[in-house]
C-alpha cells in the first residue's frame, strides 16, 4: 500500500493534472457506486453485474470523460498491469483508495449487512442484479 501511494505522489507531482478542479459530485458518485457495484459482485454471491451499466450510469449522469478514463488506469495500476500515468487525476486516485478503505471496513464488519444493504440500493440504480 505505501509502494502505491508514493508511486500516486510522484506521478501527481509530475502530472499536469496536479492542479486540476475539484471533482463534480457526478463523479464522485460514479466513483463510489462503481467501487460498491464491484465490491457487491465480488464479494456477496447473491448478485452479479449487469453488462456496460456502470458505463451507462457515466453517461447518464454526466460523468467527465477524463474521470472515467482515470478510473480505468487506477485499476489497471492497482492490478499490476500497464497503465497510462499521464491519464491518472490525483483526486480520482484519492477517493478511489478512501472509497476502497470504506467499503473493506463495512465488508469486513457485517459481510451479510453489506450485502444487503449496497445489494439493494446498487440493485435499485440498475447496477447489479440479484442471481436469479
């Protein structure tokens, strides 16, 4: 985790995105929902994902395309695979990690609680389905 957030520091203090705008609560909203969408497929059994829903949610409501595409690079970077560091918002990144350390902590308190609740609520927005 220290290796990823010093590799973060020195790719934002090289990036001209160092000084880039707050993010819009659009895509703070696509952050966090699509995380918890993840998170809810991966780890509760009851449910799974629902084709291009998540790419659609960015459409829908307004998501800046430069906030998706650094969404994609932070996994791709948090996987071990190639990743396109000029792409990455030093934001995004932040919220990633804080929404990931988040959502560990509630899993990690009451799996079942978790299941349900993000379940239902990420069920309700048409980002994941029950398994029938």
């Amino acid at each position: 985790m220290k290796q990823l957030f010093f590799t973060i520091l020195t790719l934002w203090l090289r990036s001209s995105t160092a000084l880039a705008e707050p993010l819009s609560q659009p895509d703070k909203d696509y952050v966090v929902l699509g995380l918890a969408a993840v998170r809810v497929i991966t780890e509760c059994p009851d449910y799974k994902g629902i084709p291009d829903a998540i790419r659609k949610l960015a459409d829908q409501i307004g998501v800046d395309p430069a906030v998706v595409s650094a969404v994609g690079q932070v996994v791709r970077m948090g996987s071990g695979r190639d990743y396109d560091g000029s792409l990455l918002i030093p934001e995004v990144t932040q919220l990633m990690n804080d929404t990931d350390d988040w959502l560990n902590r509630e899993l990690n308190e009451d799996r079942t609680r978790f299941c349900k609740r993000w379940g239902d609520a990420l069920s309700e927005k048409g980002l994941i389905q029950r398994k029938k």
